[in-house]
C-alpha cells in the first residue's frame, strides 16, 4: 500500500480526481462493500485542500 500510494507523489492530478482513483483501484483490489478515500494535500504556497471519495458496491 506504501508503494502504490507514493507512486502518486509526483502524479499531476487534481486532489478530487486523485481521491477517486484511489478509491476506485481499492473496491477493484479488495472487492469492498464500501470504501471511503480522504486525501489531504498541501502544495507549494501552503494552500490545503481535502477532498473525499466515496464508492459503494451497487449489485
């Protein structure tokens, strides 16, 4: 998990679309009934941003 989530370090990607390919890469991998991703990012100049990605498995 350490390894695939640093290979997003250098990833140019928006943080809402970075969260959601996350989330969707782990309801792949673990076959979840649910999974919610929260990234935190802090870019150069100190602007935050948090953002959310909720994926639930719809039969």
């Amino acid at each position: 998990m350490k390894f695939y989530l640093w290979s997003f370090r250098d990833h140019g990607a928006f943080c809402e679309s970075l969260a959601a390919q996350i989330a969707d890469d782990i309801m792949w991998a673990i076959e979840a009934a649910s999974v919610k991703v929260t990234v935190f990012q802090t870019a150069r100049g100190g602007i935050e941003l948090t953002t959310e990605a909720i994926r639930e498995y719809q039969a």
